[in-house]
C-alpha cells in the first residue's frame, strides 16, 4: 500500500481525531472531533449501539469510529397523579 494515498477519497481523512486521552486509553470522541457527524448514515452493516451501548446515530449522522459522541437524549414525559 506504500505510496498510495487515501486521504481525501471516499471519506478518508487525515486530520487527528481528538481522542479524549489517547495516551491514556481514552479513545472517547471530544466536542471538536472532525470525527464527529463525518460517517456515512447508509453505510453497510452500521450497527444500532455504538462500542459503549450508546445509540449509533446521534444528532442526525453517524460518527466515524467506534464511538458516537455525546450521550442520548432523554425525554421526560410529565406524570399526573390524580389524588381522588
Ligand atoms: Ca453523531
Ligand atoms: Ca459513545
């Protein structure tokens, strides 16, 4: 593969992608990731939970890597309670 380049082709990229703490293990996708948003919806065989059980798919589009940034959104549905 020397002397072939993929950057800038199919949706390859080059730029570093912010790991949390790479250093330390942390491969967690940050705020400013070029990561974050830049997969491919369709691509084949997405799986629905990221490696963490988080959902793939937040804020619209996939993220590239193994990590979807963020954490879901929770919805909080008011609850009536009838004293009679
Ligand atoms: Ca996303
Ligand atoms: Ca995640």
């Amino acid at each position: 593969m020397s002397g072939i380049s993929w950057t800038g082709s199919d949706g390859n990229m080059d730029a570093d992608p912010l790991f949390k703490d790479a250093a330390n293990g942390d491969y967690h996708l940050t705020a400013d990731s070029p990561c974050v948003n830049m997969g491919i919806n369709s691509a084949p065989d997405l799986p629905a939970r990221d490696f963490e059980k988080d959902p793939r798919i937040m804020r619209g589009t996939v993220d590239i890597g193994a990590d979807e940034f963020g954490k879901p959104v929770m919805t909080f549905i008011p609850l009536l309670l009838d004293d009679e």
